[in-house]
C-alpha cells in the first residue's frame, strides 16, 4: 500500500498496528508484528524503566523493522519512560490517557513521531492542535480503559475524520479484514488492533488469559468502573464483586479499595482468571484460535483484499 499515508509515515509495509496493551505487549510480540509489515508496539504502562529499556534492545536485536512504545501518560515515572526512549533513538512513540502537549514537541524535537490515542472528537482536535502526527481514535467497543461517553468506532471514526486533517488509525472492535476494510471505507488510513493480538504466542500475557479470550462470546465483555477510570473487562469473580458492590451504591473510595493493587497484572500476567482483572475488547467473541503474530497479520490482509473484491461487485 506504497500511497497509504500511516505506511508512509512510519515506513512499514501494511497500515496494521499492534496496540500497546499492558501486560500483553513486550519485545517478543512487537518484533513479531513489525517483522510481519505492521507496526509493533512495546506497552510500556505495566514496565518500570529499566524494564522498558530492556525491552526495547531485545526488541531491535529481535527485527529491523520500525516498531513503537506506547506510554501511557499518567505514568508515574514518565520523566524516566521518555529520556530512555530517545537515549535507544525509539522512531515512534503513541501517547494515550494525558495532555498530548505536555511531552509531543519535546519527542518530535528528538525526530520521534507522535501519535496520541483519544476516544472523542475533542479530544482528537486537541491532539491535532498539539502537533501530533496521527490519532488513533479509540471506539467503545476497545478493550481496557475507555472512553466516558461511550462512542463507538463506527460513529467515532467518520466523526473525528471530519474533523481533523492528520492521518487516522482507527482502533475498537477490529480484528479481521473485513473490520480493516470497514474502518477504511469510514475514513481510517490504518486500524490499531489489541485483543486478536493478545491471542498469539508472543503476547506476554498468561496462557490462562488467552485460552479464555478464545473461548469468549458475544457478551462476556462489560464497561465498569466509569468513576474511576471506565475499563472494559471479560466478566469473572472479580467482576461479579464489583457488580454486587454497586447495589450498595459504593463510595469512589470503597471502589478504590476493592480494586486493590496490581488486579490487572494478577489476571492477565499471572492468570489468575478469578479475583483478576481481564482486560479484552467485544470483539473477542471473534477470536476463536491463539495463533503466532505473523499469521494474523497475513489473515487480515488476504480477508481485507477478498472484502474488497466482493464489495467491488455490489
């Protein structure tokens, strides 16, 4: 796709990008989706620092392939995330969850390009006016936290195309060809996909994880959590206890409490599938195999180009 505006940008083959999903996204499934043609993407919101760093030598040791690390801005330690992405020269960094202002002149000045990830159209005309190279616009239908209003990438994406003038990823429910080639007809250049890459072998998600992604159906997945940071997750113990909290209209604090610390890393690093939080998209009830990166990729594209031979003859 040698005229396709994200591949320009980021010099890689094919407009697929692997979302930075915490505990999910390490070195080994970066390398494996850029050596493929997309853009693989090191999430640095479950790595301390030094983990990061890490991460991102065995990821040039792994490919040669442009790949990304995706910072999550409310990271305590971000001060430290963005002088060790410029000291190993990272090309691409993608921003999420915080003022795109704060960190993307700084980046670009070290010739880092900058997507940020929103999940409105306010949010993508500021990220613009921030002078970020692309926006990844977010549906509600995404795993992991979510967007407050709840927009879905259908509505969202055409929404925020109107509006802004710097290439568009469009990030939510996609997970096939055919959601590649939708995506695109809205007014996508690219899709970022998160949960059908959790299903491989090189997520650094626990096995646990996946096997109940792939056994997932329409409906295990619900948005909770909304007034603290609203997080959509497969449905299990733990989330049951939240719902049962709720018929005692809860206090933020007593919410706080019961989410504890690190419920993420128990259930999808540890897999432990019942007091864990499993954070995947709707679009699980679509993922029916774990399958090596590589062949993701090559599905998606061969789906793509038959969706649009069969649209063609409409």
């Amino acid at each position: 796709m040698p005229n396709n505006k994200i591949t320009q940008l980021f010099n890689i083959q094919y407009p697929i990008i692997q979302a930075g999903m915490v505990w999910a996204s390490g070195w080994k499934l970066a390398s494996a989706v850029s050596n493929a043609g997309g853009l693989g993407i090191i999430g640095a919101g479950s790595m301390y620092p030094e983990i990061l760093k890490e991460h991102i030598e065995k990821c040039k040791k792994a490919t040669d392939k442009p790949f990304a690390v995706n910072v999550p801005l409310l990271y305590p330690d971000v001060d430290k995330i963005m002088e060790i992405i410029i000291q190993e020269k990272v090309e691409i960094v993608f921003t999420s969850a915080g003022n795109p202002k704060t960190w993307t002149k700084h980046l670009q000045d070290h010739g880092i390009k900058v997507v940020h990830v929103v999940s409105g159209v306010k949010f993508a005309i500021k990220s613009e006016e921030a002078g970020v190279d692309a926006i990844v616009a977010e549906g509600f239908e995404a795993g992991g936290h979510n967007g407050r209003d709840e927009t879905t990438t259908f509505t969202l994406i055409p929404m925020v195309k109107e509006k802004i003038n710097i290439p568009l990823i469009a990030a939510g429910g996609i997970a096939t060809g055919r959601g590649m080639l939708a995506a695109m007809v809205l007014g996508a250049d690219a899709v970022q996909v998160g949960s059908r890459f959790v299903a491989s072998p090189e997520a650094s998600s626990h096995k646990n994880f996946k096997e109940m992604v792939v056994k997932a159906q329409e409906g295990d997945t619900k948005l909770t959590l909304k007034e603290l940071a609203p997080v959509r997750l497969l449905k299990n113990k733990f989330f049951d206890d939240i719902q049962k909290l709720y018929t005692t209209n809860p206090s933020k604090q007593e919410l706080i409490e019961l989410l504890g610390r690190a419920r993420a890393k128990k259930g999808m690093f540890e897999g432990d599938l019942e007091e864990g939080e499993l954070e995947i998209g709707q679009i699980s009830g679509l993922i029916h195999e774990i399958k090596p990166a590589a062949e993701i990729v090559k599905e998606m594209l061969e789906e793509f180009e038959t969706a649009k031979q069969e649209v063609s003859n409409f």
